[in-house]
C-alpha cells in the first residue's frame, strides 16, 4: 500500500518537526538522540488507565512491564513491544502509550515492554540478549511461539527482525507476527534514501551526524552482522511481517529492501509506504489521518494472525 498524498494535519506537523530540528537550540540535540535520552531521564512517573493493570517484572539485566486490560482480557495472543531509540534511549512514557493503543487495536491482548540495556553503557549485544530473554520469559510462562507477535518501532522494528534471526538460528521457534514500524534494518546507511530523503527528513534530514549514523551500539563489530543489520540476514522462516514506513524518510530503504528480500525468500510482507510521513508518525495516535490509518491497519493485520 501506498498513500498518494499526505493530510494537511501530517503536512503541518511534518513541517513542525522539521522547524525543531533545524533549531540552533534543540535541533542537534534532537538529531542526535540527546534530547530522546534527557526526556526519558526527567519525564513523570507515567498514571495507568484504570481500565488496564500494570505490573513491573525485574530480570537479572533490565526491567519489564506487562500491560494488561482488567476486564475481559483477550488471552488468544499476546505481543511483546520492543521500543525504538537508536539503541541509545531508553523506555519512556511514548511507549507505555503504545502499549495500551496495541492491546487496543487487538481487542484486549497483553502487551510486555521491556526497558532494554542501551549504548553507550551496553553495546551489542546487550538489547539482544535482551530481547531473546524476555522472549523466554513469555515462553517459561506458558506462551506458545504462536501465540507471541513481536512489535517495535525504529531500532526496536530492526530487533525485532534480529530477535527472529536469532532464534532460527538457534533452534527455536519464531512468533506468530512481527510488526515493524519505520525499522532500522541497516546499520550500513547503504540504501538509496539515505541520498534521495537527505534533504526531505524532517527529522535525520540535512546531517551526517544524527541518530541514525550513530555507532555506540555497533562498537567493534561487524554492521553487516544480521543481528544487527537484519537486512543482510536469511529471511526464510520468518513469520508474516507488517512494516510501515513515512515516504519521507531516510529510513525508507530499510523497509523497501528487506519488504524485498523477505517476499523473494516466501515470507509474507504488507509494506504500507504513507505519503509525506516521517519518522514513527504512529506516536500521532488518533491525531493524524494517516496514524488513525496506521493504527487500524495494525489491528487489522493481528485479527488475520488470529484467525489464521
């Protein structure tokens, strides 16, 4: 799918973003990941709906948070949320908003977050290791693969893919689903919108030092590993994907080339490319046209990995 035309609510808050980035004051800090980091440090404490129930779970590396609806919870299914961030931001409360909006779109279901080490502090493969500890967690709780679709955005949409590599790889089964929104799938910056969007990202756009050029994750190894890079990996296996990603963005090759990749090796792949959106334009909610959009597609796209 793809938009022919961005709404005027999405031209304006495009513009928004793109006017903060090129500030003097904030736009490097923005740019950077500095800003994301500093909001994460000094936001409030984040108050739960009454309708969902919240329980923090401490594993022996990083915290976890379970978001449950208290009454007629769907247990068919439940998903687990990894958060963008460059790999450098921690949780914050965009997420937690994330979460009931997922349980939302999908009738009920349980959403677990995990808080995941982050550079520069832990490197690769910190998030990683993570990432497949929490999956366990699911599974030690009596989870079935097929029951866990795995959902992340920028950094958390490329790990999720990494998480599924790993388990392949390992022997273990994949989840049901995997939704990605806007991910980065290439810590290479090689594809052709990192030339062609240069200029048009409102929010990576006009830099080489910005967020997504950012090596304190990558360290010593190799970008092109497909744990981190998922990109450069073997799809064959993976589970049914949905991506969604801004026709602005810098990041669009990541989608387009794994979308790609993954349809030539026989996965099954929506890539939804939203005309004139930026980067995880899905934080909009209910806001923007093309969010509310996104925010139905995803639900729809969880009711045909429930059926199926």
């Amino acid at each position: 799918m793809h938009e022919s035309e961005a709404s005027i609510r999405g031209k304006v808050m495009r513009d928004l973003i793109a006017h903060a980035s090129h500030d003097n004051l904030i736009g490097r800090k923005l740019k950077s990941g500095e800003l994301r980091k500093k909001i994460g440090e000094v936001e409030p404490p984040w108050k739960c709906p009454d309708c969902f129930k919240l329980t923090e779970i401490s594993m022996e590396q990083f915290q976890m948070e379970l978001l449950e609806q208290k009454e007629n919870p769907n247990t068919d299914k439940i998903i687990l949320q990894l958060h963008g961030g460059g790999y450098v931001g921690a949780m914050r409360n965009a997420y937690r908003m994330f979460a009931g909006l997922y349980s939302e779109v999908s009738h009920g279901m349980s959403v677990l977050t995990i808080d995941y080490r982050v550079a520069p502090e832990n490197p690769y493969p910190a998030a990683l290791e993570d990432a497949v500890a929490a999956y366990r967690w699911l599974l030690e709780q009596g989870w079935f693969s097929e029951q866990i679709i795995v959902a992340g955005d920028s950094a958390g949409g490329g790990l999720a893919m990494a998480l599924c590599h790993y388990l392949k790889d390992h022997g273990m089964q994949v989840p049901c689903g995997i939704i990605a929104m806007s991910p980065w799938t290439d810590l290479t910056a090689s594809g052709e919108s990192y030339e062609t969007n240069y200029d048009k990202d409102p929010l990576f756009g006009g830099t080489r030092d910005s967020l997504i050029y950012n090596k304190d994750y990558v360290g010593e190894h190799d970008p092109m590993d497909a744990y981190i890079s998922p990109l450069f990996g073997d799809f064959r296996g993976f589970p049914p994907m949905l991506l969604q990603v801004g026709s602005y963005e810098m990041l669009l090759s990541d989608s387009v080339s794994v979308a790609a990749k993954a349809r030539e090796q026989g996965v099954k792949v929506r890539l939804s490319i939203y005309e004139g959106m930026f980067h995880i334009f899905q934080m909009a909610a209910k806001m923007l046209p093309e969010s509310k959009r996104a925010w139905i597609e995803i639900g729809k796209f969880i009711s045909v990995l429930t059926n199926d």
